[in-house]
C-alpha cells in the first residue's frame, strides 16, 4: 500500500472526531485507533501518526514516524478501505526498534479483527 499525501490527516478536527466516535486497542508501544469514513467520502482511508513531545527530540519523534509509515506500506492493506486512522506512538516506542513496533501493530491488527492478507 502506497501513502499518498492526500491521505493523511492533519486537521484537528479529523484527530477529534476518530478519537470521540473511533474504537481504540493499546500495545504496548502504539495505539491504534480507528473510525469509519462517512459514506459519500471517498474509498481509501485517511491515516495520521501522533507522537508527543514526551517521546523525545524531534531527530527521534521523525524517526519514529518514518518506521511507523514504512509499517503502514508493508501491512496497513486491511486498513486501507474506508477508515480514519490514528496511531499514537507511546514513550516506550522510543526503547525499541523497528521489528518491535512492526510486532506490536500486528498484534493490534489481530486484536481489532483485522487481519493482514496472505
């Protein structure tokens, strides 16, 4: 799957609106939240990535956001119909590398009931 800008989210109000009408599963190093586009949106979904400046310096916060991207375009197919998606990078994301955090959202795949496609 291939990001394009079109599908990232930066308005507030995107990031409000998933996390007051979304569901949400908490890993151990990200939060995967999610919430279905309205109908007369277009098909693909609309990704945003947040990572707080508790995490760290920016040179590791953009980091962290390039492994999490890079994540998404190896195993977000399931999530690329119809969907907000927001994933919060937690503190400890920081303590680990990128097979932990690749470990950590497929297990939050698995447990929203989102498989990724053989």
């Amino acid at each position: 799957m291939q990001l394009k800008r079109s599908q990232t989210m930066k308005r507030a109000s995107e990031f409000a609106m998933v996390r007051n009408e979304g569901s949400s599963e908490a890993g151990r190093f990200l939060i995967l939240s999610t919430a279905p586009l309205p109908e007369k949106a277009e098909q693909g979904s609309r990704f945003g990535i947040i990572t707080t400046k508790r995490i760290g310096h920016a040179v590791l916060r953009n980091t962290l956001r390039r492994r999490v991207r890079e994540i998404l375009r190896a195993h977000g197919e399931p999530l690329a119909q119809g969907l907000y998606v927001v994933i919060v990078v937690r503190n400890r994301a920081a303590m680990t590398d990128y097979a932990g955090l690749e470990k950590d959202f497929l297990k939050l795949l698995a447990r929203k009931h989102l498989r990724p496609q053989a």
